[in-house]
C-alpha cells in the first residue's frame, strides 16, 4: 500500500516536473555510466555543429539532429564541418577519437553549460549518442510539427560513458499473419533505433501469407499473399473458429523493399528476413504445389496455428528456395538470412514414399534427421555465397554425427533458453529469444482487461529481469551469446495501434536487458523513468500499454 502511494507520488512528481532529479536523465536504455553535472546547456540560433569536414557519415548524423531540432523547436543550428578551429561560443561536437575501448557503437558525451562535445571510434556510436541526446531533451524534440508553447530547449549537464552489453539486439515483426505497410515499418525501425536496437528480423513469410515479392515465382505473391478470409478467435484447435469473412492480402515489392532496407541502414539497423522452410509453408503450397508431399490442393492458412503440410526435401524444392534466396540476398545487406525451421510436423514426410526412399538413400534413422539434412543442404548452400543462416532452436533437433547443420549456423533460442545453452555448448552462435520473457505477443495485463492475445502473461518487470548470461555455460560457451531479441507474432494483431500496444513498453525493457550492464540495470529505477518515455511515445503518436501503472492501481 505504502508502495502504491509512493510510487503515485513519484510518478505525479516526475510529469509535473518537480522531480528533475528522476527525470532529466531519463535514457532509455540506461547509459553504462552517467554522472550528473551542475548547469544546462541551452540550443540556441547561435549553437554551432561541428563535425570532421570529410565525414559525410556524421554530417548526416549531425544534420538529421539539425533538421529535428528545427522541425520541433523552430530553431536553426549551423553545421559546420571544421575540424580544426576551437570552438566558440555555444557547440555541439562531433569528434572522432581512435580508442579501441569504445567498440564500434560505444560514444561519451559531455555535456557542459556552453559545450556538448560527442567521441566515438565509429558513426554507429555518434549516432547512438545523437539518440541519448534526444532523450535528454524535452520529449517535444519528437514534435512532427513545431511546439507552439515556449518550451525550454535545455539539457541538463553531464557526462556519459556508454556501449553496449551485447552486439546482436532485435526486434522482430510478424508481416504473415497480418501485414504492415512500409510507412509503418519505418515507424517501427524508427523506435527501434531510438532504443539502440540494430537488429529487424522482418518475418516476411508464413502459412497464412508470403509478403516478399519474388520475380521468378510470381504467383507467390499473386496467389499466397492472399487469403479468404481470417480467424478472429482463438489458436488452439479446440477454441472456437469464427472468421471475419474478409478476403485478406499484401506484400512488399522489391523496390518497397530496397527503400526499408535503406531506411534501416540509415538507422544503423540491419534487416534481416526470414523465409520459413520447411514447415509454415501453405502459402508457398497454395501458389506451388508441386513443393509439397501430396497433390494438393493447398490453401493460404486462413486458421492460426501449425499445419501439417510442409515442403517436401525434393531436388525442386531446392532449386526454388535457392532461387528465391538469390533474389532475397539481392534486396539485403547480410550476412544473415534466417530460414526459419520452427514448428515442421512430420507427418507428411512419414506419408510421402519420396520421403521415406530419401531416408533410407541417406542413411537416416527418422523424420528429425531428414529436417537437418533439409536445413544443412541450405546452409550448405548459403554459406557457399558468402551468407549465414540463422534458424529457430529446432534446427538442431534432428542433428546426429552424420548430418549436422554447419557450425556457422546461428540458433535462435526461442524455446527457453536451454536449447540456446545447448548450441552455445556445440559452438553454434545464439541469440536468446525465450518464450517466457521475449514475446511481446503475450498478455502484458489481467486479460480481463485486454484485448485479445496470445494464451500467456509476459508483464513488463518480467520481460525486464530477463537476463542472457546463462549461469550455466562457461566463458567458452557464453562468448557464443550474440544477443538477445524480443519477437512479435500478430495472429492477433490486426492493426497498427494493436501492434505498437503490445511493443510498448516492453520493447524498452528488452532494450536495456541487451544494452545495459547488468550492474547498471534496476527495476526500480526503470520505471521512474517510464513517465518520459510515455511522453515521448505520446510526441512520436505511438501507442502504448500503461499496464504497468494499471496492474498497480
Ligand atoms: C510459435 S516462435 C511460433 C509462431 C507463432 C507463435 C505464437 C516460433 C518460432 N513459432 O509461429 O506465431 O508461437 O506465439
């Protein structure tokens, strides 16, 4: 009780503004150092950008800061690329350091009353200290149009020392079961990389729709990006099926997808697709019937759920994922492609003859190995051009001494984490990805209260003491743990707004669970900082669940 009132107290504090000390400094995730300093640095017509005159990385980093200040605030900062001349007066600095201990993302800012002087080794830590810098100012900054209201363009003093915990830090979207335009995937990686995210594990493929538009199989897009119809209601085969009586379609053409990946790389977020084989595959099925086990015909899913229809292990089958991979790795920067491999029942591969001669030709004991023979003919195949494939834990079900993915095969642990340990153990890199904390699909409140979701409860605190260190693996292993990714699946995310409600906050904790040190990271001190980051979110028309404050009240 007492908790409640001062938590209210705190929180009626920090939005009127009493409460600096809670909420001048409210980045998120929290900087690995931050030392607050006495008096405020003021923007002003007269601040002066200074960056190296021959980086045209960081007068772009420099002049997206520029353009947004002005957007919001009406004012007007001069770049000017000079190295050399000291700076006068009121500046802002972007300084390249050579110091091998900031990494390529790590930066220091310091900010002093008539100076703001920002060093990193590489852009990638400019821009990340340009994205601490936002959420130092007033959450206005993120205005699309300018503040009428005076507004204090000020920050208060300090010095930060920052980088990275983990290199590998997603956030993954679900395009199948619902699908997105482009302009709000760029919403979407725009929030991402104001979290220090750098990863977007775009999952553009699935039974019930394929988004990616492919030229030599055009009726991937012209038949399996669409569906009857979809089902509200539940997943489970048991609930009750109500569909919405709706015919229901969209994908992605290539040029669409040039300008996101370019959008992302601008935001120092890498792309990565997912193309599901060999199981989530109707949609393939129901444009291409020839790639599966029996004659058909096959629909686009219009259910949610696992299908036993999958991809048949024929030499054509081959031949058109690798088709297909040659035009994704066209669109993509690499090196990673993920291929999926979650959730492939067998019972088509037991029924198929092809199948079982193949098993017996190969030398196989059963269906699981006939899986990882699957993924190590396309990992094989990947790697020979250079890429790498990152597959769902499942891929490493089926593997024996004779047929083993390759070791440069990256799992994704999203069965808990003991499947991830277990790769770490035989080598493979792994990014944790655990059901119970990283899936933003779930309930994040008393489901009463809530729209329709998945089955479980995942609220913030529970996402936000993730942490990916398994205690269990020695140093040998944990140098394989790249990172972590929180995954949002939208069986039941029909809408844009649906979508960023289950993202936000949660996305936060994941963000400081990937960025922050462990030393660094507090609960307490997260949520004093949660009532800027509403208000930012409300400056960047993004909505977002206040569950965390409803399950309180
Ligand atoms: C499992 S997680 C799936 C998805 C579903 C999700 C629902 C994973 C690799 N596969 O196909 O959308 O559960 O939470």
């Amino acid at each position: 009780m007492t908790g409640t009132i001062c938590l209210w107290l705190g929180l009626l504090l920090s939005i009127s503004g009493f409460s600096q000390a809670d909420t001048a400094y409210a980045v998120i995730p929290r900087p690995a150092k931050l030392e607050a300093r006495a008096g405020r640095f003021s923007f002003t017509n007269s601040t002066v950008v200074r960056t190296p005159a021959a980086n045209s990385e960081l007068k772009t980093i420099a002049g997206n800061f520029i353009r947004q200040l002005h957007t919001a605030s009406g004012l007007t900062l001069q770049l000017q690329p000079e190295p050399k001349t000291a700076p006068a007066g009121n500046s802002l600095s972007l300084v390249v350091i050579e110091d091998a201990s900031l990494g390529t993302e790590g930066y220091r800012m310091d900010i002093k009353p008539t100076s703001i002087t920002i060093e990193a080794a590489k852009p990638a830590g400019f821009f990340y200290a340009v994205q601490s810098l936002y959420q130092l100012l007033p959450p206005r900054i993120f205005s699309p149009t300018p503040v009428t209201e005076p507004v204090d363009w000020s920050i208060r003093a300090c010095r930060i020392e920052d980088q990275p915990r983990y290199g590998y830090r997603g956030l993954h979207l679900d395009v199948a079961r619902h699908f997105f335009p482009v302009s709000f995937i760029k919403k979407y990686i725009d929030l991402l990389a104001l979290h220090k995210f750098n990863v977007f594990h775009w999952h553009l493929t699935d039974d019930q729709g394929w988004r990616i538009e492919i030229k030599k199989y055009p009726k991937l897009t012209q038949v399996g990006s669409r569906r009857k119809e979809t089902l509200i209601g539940h997943y489970y085969e048991s609930d009750p099926h109500q569909f919405d009586g709706q015919p229901y379609g969209g994908f992605y053409t290539q040029e669409e997808v040039r300008e996101v990946v370019q959008y992302a790389a601008a935001n120092y977020v890498t792309i990565i697709p997912e193309i599901e084989t060999p199981g989530h595959a109707l949609a393939i099925l129901a444009a291409y019937p020839e790639f599966g086990c029996s004659d058909g015909p096959y629909e686009t899913a219009t259910k949610w759920g696992i299908f036993n229809d999958v991809l048949c292990p024929y030499e054509k089958t081959f031949t058109f994922l690798e088709d297909v991979l040659t035009e994704v790795m066209a669109l993509f920067p690499g090196p990673y492609i993920h291929i999926g491999g979650d959730e492939c029942p067998k019972i088509a591969w037991k029924k198929s003859p092809y199948c079982q001669t193949l098993i017996r030709k190969l030398k196989l004991q059963n269906e699981n190995q006939l899986q990882s023979y699957f993924t190590a003919r396309i990992d094989k195949w990947v790697t020979s051009k250079g890429w790498k494939i990152i597959g769902w834990d499942e891929i490493l079900d089926g593997n024996s001494p004779a047929i083993r993915v390759s070791p440069g095969a990256t799992v994704m642990s999203w069965r808990g984490i003991g499947k991830g340990i277990q790769a770490a153990r035989q080598n493979h890199d792994v990014i944790m990805t655990p059901g119970d904390f990283m899936y933003l699909d779930h309930y994040q409140a008393d489901r009463s209260q809530e729209p329709l979701a998945f089955g479980r409860f995942t609220p913030l605190e529970k996402t936000y003491s993730y942490d990916p260190t398994p205690e269990d693996l020695p140093a040998s292993g944990q140098k394989h743990i790249l990172g972590v990714q929180a995954n949002v699946w939208t069986e039941y995310l029909k809408t844009a707004e649906q979508v960023e409600y289950m993202v936000w906050p949660r996305a936060a904790a994941v963000a400081e669970v990937v960025w922050t040190l462990p030393e660094q990271k507090n609960w307490p001190d997260f949520t004093h900082r949660l009532p800027m980051l509403f208000r930012r979110l409300d400056a960047l028309q993004v909505t977002y669940s206040r569950a965390y404050y409803d399950v309180r009240a």
